[in-house]
C-alpha cells in the first residue's frame, strides 16, 4: 500500500466508539443462492460479528452541538421488507440508545460478509420467526452501543489519508463472446474479449486521536 496525501486537522470534534455482539442463533441463515433465493442455517460460529459504532459530536453550520452516529454492521445488506420502514427502524435504534442520538443522525452501513444473516430479504428468511426475533435483538443492541459510544465521548484531533492498495480492486463484468460474463464463476478463456474496466484501489482513512496522540478510532 502507497501513502498518497496526508492531512491533520488543527480543529478538535469530540469521538466516542462502542461495539456490540450481534451474532445470531444458527437456525437465522445464511444466503446460500441470490439467482435461487435460497438460505440454509449457519453450522457453527468461527468469529462473532459486531455492530460497531463511531459518534461525533461538534458544532453544526447553524451554530449548535450536533451528535452524528455512524454505525458499521457485519451483514450481507439492509432492506426494509426484512426490517421495516427504516424511519422506525432507527426510531427504535435511537430509544434503545436512550435517545442519546436522533433518528435522522444515525447512519447505517454494512459490511456486506457473506458470512452473516440473509437481511436483504432476497429469500423468505426475514418470514421466519427466528429472523424476527434476532433483528428486534439487533435493535437493542445497536442502541446500546451508541449510548456506549456518547458515553466515551472525548476531545479528538482528525487526521484524513488516502492510499492505493494495488490489486484491492476487481473488474468483474469481463466482456465475452456471449455477452457480459461476472468474473465469478470464471468464463473460459476462450470466450474472454476484454477484462478491462474501471477499478478503485483507494483506500481512504479518518483518524481520531486524543491529547495524547493515542488512535481512539478510525473511518476506513
């Protein structure tokens, strides 16, 4: 990996981060088939997956505190038939975070693993009362761990880098003799008429330190 810019803020915001367990029991699947809408149970748990939270909190452009959460979940997606209209969805996340965050200031990420729950409803999964169970669950634990992160809320200095990592990205719409192939599974070679396309090796990174220099957290 290559530096290419580095910046350090002389501003100060204050961050807090915080993360909970949400693995879920094995009979809440995995996506097994995208084109055949199938899932089947997890077999066991090699690592747990988290919800992991970063508040900031600073001065908004009209001249008041604002707090932001900004929450990265270990799931395959998000969709709102398998959860619900996202409003109450984070309506709920926010009072289980005894409202130590507005709805409207959480943001939702995921880190798209296939190694999680099937919560893009593209199977009937999210039907399963085992499903409903565990994403009420992940609720509470959300909310949980923003009021952790508001809870160690402290004074930070923002650093902001990029780099390249060669070969991070991968072009995976190769043009072939039968039309646009994925790269997965891979089309014979003598089918292949061009794998060029556009591919982002950038990684981009925040950094919040405290007075002491010391990384409290990172937006990679």
């Amino acid at each position: 990996m290559t530096s290419r810019n580095v910046t350090n803020s002389t501003a100060t915001l204050s961050m807090g981060g915080a993360m909970s367990d949400i693995t879920p029991p094995l009979e809440v699947g995995l996506l097994t088939s995208s084109v055949e809408r199938k899932w089947m149970p997890f077999e066991g748990v090699r690592k747990p997956l988290y919800a992991r939270v970063i508040v900031l909190e600073g001065e908004s452009p009209r001249g008041t505190s604002q707090r932001i959460a900004i929450v990265a979940l270990d799931l395959l997606a998000l969709s709102g038939n398998a959860l619900g209209d996202f409003r109450e969805f984070k309506t709920r996340i926010a009072a289980a975070g005894n409202h130590a965050v507005q709805p409207d200031d959480i943001v939702l990420a995921c880190t798209h693993t296939h190694s999680a729950p099937e919560s893009g409803a593209i199977t009937d999964l999210f039907k399963t009362a085992a499903f409903e169970d565990w994403a009420a669950n992940v609720v509470g634990q959300i909310g949980e761990a923003i009021a952790a992160a508001v809870d160690d809320l402290t004074a930070c200095r923002v650093s902001y880098a990029t780099a390249t990592a060669h070969g991070l990205g991968v072009h995976r719409r190769i043009k072939t003799k039968q039309g646009i192939m994925m790269s997965h599974p891979e089309p014979d070679d003598d089918v292949i008429l061009s794998r060029e396309g556009a591919i982002d090796d950038s990684v981009n990174v925040l950094s919040f330190r405290d007075a002491d220099g010391a990384v409290k957290g990172s937006l990679v």
